[in-house]
C-alpha cells in the first residue's frame, strides 16, 4: 500500500467513526424520547431498564468521540508529514498524461 493510499484509508476511517458518531447520537435521542413518552406511561420494566441503557450509550459516544479525536489527528499529521496534497496532485498529473 502506498502512503496515498494508505491516507485514503485513514480517510475513509475518520469517515466511519464519524457515522458511528452520528448513530450512536441518534440512539441516545431515540432512548431518550422513549424515557419522556414512559413517564405518561410508568412501564415499571421501561424505568428500571432505560436508565441504563442510555448510560451505556452515553458511554459508548464518548469512547467513539475519543477514538475519532485521536484518528483525525493522527490522520490529519500523517498527511502533513507526507505531503499528501502534493501526492494528489502528481496522481492527477499521472492520471492526465497516462503515466
């Protein structure tokens, strides 16, 4: 693998991690409205169980929010130290002129 593939694929990463980011959000907020419509309702199994639940959800986000911090960063510091942009930049000249 070649260091502008291998950045494609860090890119690709980050991308994910973000999309697991934005999931795991997305079921904190259906939890919690689940929460707010059982307190109209008090299903005794839905208030014992929920709490936790969103608590490891939360939990979850914010071990998924670290690790993509950390990969970003690492990303973004893998590409300065390699000059990826200038790499990108011969790929296209390549890519025009059939080299």
């Amino acid at each position: 693998m070649n260091t502008l593939q291998k950045f494609e694929l860090m890119e690709k990463i980050v991308r994910e991690l973000e999309d697991l980011q934005n999931s795991q959000q997305a079921l904190i907020q259906k939890i919690g409205k689940i929460e707010v419509d059982n307190i109209e309702l008090g299903d005794k199994r839905l208030e014992k169980d929920l709490p936790d639940i969103h608590q490891n959800l939360a939990d979850n986000l914010d071990t998924i929010s670290g690790i993509m911090d950390y990969f970003a960063d690492k990303t973004q510091n893998f590409g300065d130290k390699n000059n990826v942009d200038a790499l990108k930049e011969q790929e296209a000249i390549n890519n025009v002129t059939g080299q």
